[in-house]
C-alpha cells in the first residue's frame, strides 16, 4: 500500500494516518453514533438521508452542509495541505460531501466505481478523499481500490438504486488491493481511480466513513447543479 504522496500521480493514491487528536476522534466518532442512531430509525429517503431499504441508511447526502462536525474534518492542517499540495492550489472547497454509516449484517455504500464517471470533471481541479473513522476491515465494508486505474474513464454497466451505475470488474483482478486497518486513516485518490467497497457483513461493527471531493475554488464542473448532493464549501 501506498503512504508516500510522491507515488500519487503514478498509482492513483495515497494512505493517511496519525493526523487527529485523540479529543477529535472521539468527537467525530461520537456524532457518527448520532447521526447513525437518527439514521437507522428512518423508513424512507429524508433530510439528505438515502436509504438502501427501511432503517438501513446508504448515506448521508450534503454531509458539511448539515453537519459542522463531519465539515470540520476537511479543515484538518494535514488533509488541507495534502489536498493542496495534490492540486497545486492554495485555494480550495469542498465539494459531494457523504457519510457512510455502514451498519452491520447489511450495510451498503457503493460498488465499483470512478468518481469522475458521475462528475464529468477536468481530473486536474479536483481530488477525492475518504476518511476511515475507526478504520476497516473486509468483513466490515473497507474499501478496495485498483492502482494505476485512473488513467481512462470506463463503462459503468450495473444498475443500482435505480440511477447510479457501477462497474463491472473481475473480483480475482491480481491488482485489487482491500485497505484493511485498525487505526483511523484517510485515502486520498484520483477522481479516475476504479474503486469500490465490500459489503458489511458483520455481526455487530459499523463501519464509519466521511467521504467528500477537495476542488479549485474557481473550478466548476460541468455537472454541477446545485443538488443538495453536490454541496460546496470553503475550507477554512
């Protein structure tokens, strides 16, 4: 696995870890239990919440918007001067900010995928990042990319909640590699790159995640729309 930010441009992306306090970690994960407990007693779509079936949420849409705590992440002083030093931009925003509360036995985020096949985004101007609260495992839903696939934009051709496409790829692919840590970390990644999630299939552990794109302030994407999905913020 890759934690050297000089290897970025050539593989697609770079592991984070030892960025947070202790005091901010417990804070965070305390408002995942929050937002989670709301979450779970939810029976349709609501207040930003999509819902993959009753009391089982996918995620939480506009995630800074609504929550200054999931923002204050973003703020980090070494996620910001990563995703700075990534861009080449000493002005940046938030952009599709989720939370992912994964909850055990059936929780579900997302399928393989490349970010910038929903965007349609110059790759340049924009960069995604995805925080681990607690970390992850592969019973639990962690994430799993393919390094040196953000080089092409390929076809998605699954269907899933009725709108999104995911792609289909070969699940022995010798490249895959499944980010399994017990420790907090953030993933920083080409918006190209293929990547996806397992599901959580455990007995009892959530897994908790805050994921959202760093942008060129004065970058707009063609597909923005103003969607409450497609929240934007300044980093302060």
């Amino acid at each position: 696995m890759n934690y050297d930010i000089e290897n970025f441009n050539e593989l697609g992306y770079v592991i984070v870890t030892d960025f947070m306090s202790k005091e901010e970690h417990f804070n965070i994960n305390q408002e995942c239990h929050i937002q989670t407990a709301l979450a779970t007693s939810l029976k349709e779509n609501k207040n930003g919440w999509v819902m993959n079936s009753p009391n089982n949420p996918c995620k939480l849409d506009g995630a800074f918007k609504s929550n200054d705590t999931f923002r204050g992440v973003a703020s980090n002083p070494t996620l910001k001067s990563i995703a700075k030093k990534l861009l080449g931009k000493k002005d940046i925003d938030t952009y599709i900010s989720k939370f992912f509360p994964m909850v055990p036995k059936e929780g579900f985020s997302v399928d393989w995928h490349q970010d910038n096949y929903y965007i349609g985004a110059d790759s340049s101007k924009l960069i995604s990042c995805d925080f681990f609260v607690n970390g992850a495992t592969k019973e639990n839903g962690c994430l799993r990319i393919i390094p040196e696939s953000h080089r092409n934009i390929h076809d998605h051709e699954k269907e899933s909640h009725g709108f999104f496409r995911w792609m289909n790829v070969n699940e022995t692919h010798p490249s895959i590699i499944d980010i399994e840590m017990e420790q907090p970390f953030a993933v920083f990644f080409d918006v190209n790159l293929v990547h996806g999630c397992y599901r959580n299939t455990s007995e009892a552990s959530y897994r908790y995640s805050i994921a959202w794109e760093y942008i060129d302030r004065k970058y707009i994407p063609k597909t923005h729309n103003g969607h409450q999905s497609q929240d934007r913020l300044r980093v302060q």
